[in-house]
C-alpha cells in the first residue's frame, strides 16, 4: 500500500486547534461530515465508542482515531496538525500533536489494517514528524505526509 494513495491534499488539516481530545476528535468529525455528507455527531459518537476501548494515541505526539461506518464504501482519512499539543491519554501518557483520522467500511477490515500500518509507518518515520510539525499550510502538510514515497 503506497502512502500516496491514502493521504488526499484536500483532507490536510495545518494548524487545527483544540484543547482537549474531545475538541479534537469533534473538529475531525465536523470536517469529515462536510467532506462525507454525513452527521458529524454520528461520527463524533462512533470514535467515542471505539476510544472507549482505548486510547488510540500510539505514541511519540502522535493519534489515529478510527471508526467503521456502514455508510461510506472507501476509506476516508484526515491528517491535522496541532499547533499545541492536547492529552490523548496515549499509551506513553505524551499529548498529541499530530492526529490522523481513518474511517472504513466494517466489511474491509484487512484494508483498514493495512491502511493503519502504512499510515502508523510513514508518521513514526522521524523527518516525516519534524516536516509535519512544521507544516504552516495544507500543501506543506500533504508534501510531509507523503515524504520519501518517490524515493
């Protein structure tokens, strides 16, 4: 799976503000259901559901919220950057500053793993970090998160 396929410069998100996860995880949805045409509450409710489970912050400033919807056929992903970080309660207990958001159809779980792998490899990879933490604007942040796929 090639990063560039998952990551779209339209669904880039530099400079998102919140101040809790709750802010965060409601400003994705907001965005999401725009893009998707769908209640952004049923969103917002189906990611609580899963963050019950468990925190989705994997760790080193980083989050990837996920949700099945029954309602889209395609994967949908949204990647934002924080320009102050918020708890995550991730499982180093570091807050979060760099959000990826995947929602997938419930019935193609081996493609949601594999997005979340790819997407997990590519957002661990250090200068792919720095480039998004530095990214003022929505191109800026789409050229970091497909950093080194001509390579």
């Amino acid at each position: 799976m090639k990063i560039d396929k998952l990551f779209r410069p339209e669904h880039m998100l530099a400079g998102l503000s919140a101040r809790t996860k709750r802010e965060l995880l409601k400003a994705l949805c907001d965005r999401a259901g725009k893009a998707l045409k769908l209640d952004s509450g049923m969103l917002l409710a189906r990611l609580h559901s899963r963050e019950s489970l468990g925190s989705t912050g994997i760790g080193g400033g980083i989050a990837m919220p996920h949700a099945s919807l029954t309602e889209i056929n395609a994967p949908f992903i949204l990647l934002a950057s924080l320009p102050q970080p918020v708890n995550f309660e991730a499982i180093d207990d570091l807050p979060v500053d760099i959000v990826c958001l995947l929602l997938n159809p419930p019935e193609k779980t081996t493609e949601k793993l594999k997005c979340l792998a790819c997407m997990s490899r590519q957002l661990r990879h250090p200068i792919v970090q720095q480039m998004i933490r530095r990214a003022r604007s929505q191109d800026e942040l789409y050229a970091a998160a497909i950093y080194g796929e001509a390579e």
